[in-house]
C-alpha cells in the first residue's frame, strides 16, 4: 500500500540541543535505512518549514502506525497520512 505522509517537526524552544541533534542523527540514519529496504520511497523537504513530504509503500495501516511511532523525532511530529492508489491515467506499471 502506498502512503502519502506529511511530517511537520515542533521541536519546544526550550528542548537541549545536544539532545535534538543526537534524536536528528538517529531520524537520518532510521530514514535512510528504510529508503534503502524500500519502505520509505521518497522524501522531500517543504520549502521554509521544518517539515517534508513522503511517500511510504508498506503492507498496511498499521505497519506504516508502526514506523512512524518509532521514528525518534516522532513525540515532536505533527503527522497527517492519506493512502493513495494507482491512477489508471498513470504510464508506470511501478505505481501501486
């Protein structure tokens, strides 16, 4: 199943900054770790917000409930998924 997932980040004003740079290293290594099994297919950055725009192609609702909850930047996430399906319009068998 494929996911369209939009990640906005609220790190507090107040929150150690060592700290929120060593929870940011971890998010990079989890998020490219999960690009490379194919999970996670895409990433982009919105532009002027500390937030992205993602596609996720896992088995199921509550796989994708899963990695996101377990992502180290998650407590500080505002997460808004919407599932997505081929459009019979679309020219890639790769799109599913």
């Amino acid at each position: 199943m494929l996911f369209h997932v939009t990640m906005d980040v609220r790190i507090p004003p107040d929150a150690d900054p060592a700290q929120i740079e060593a929870l940011k290293a971890r998010e990079k290594a989890c998020c490219q770790q999960l690009m490379g099994d194919g999970r996670w297919r895409h990433i982009w950055r919105v532009a002027g917000r500390y937030s992205n725009v993602s596609i996720f192609e896992v088995a199921s609702p509550a796989e994708l409930h899963d990695l996101l909850s377990g992502l180290p930047l998650f407590p500080y996430m505002d997460v808004a998924v919407t599932a997505l399906c081929r459009h019979p319009s679309s020219i890639r068998d790769t799109d599913h």
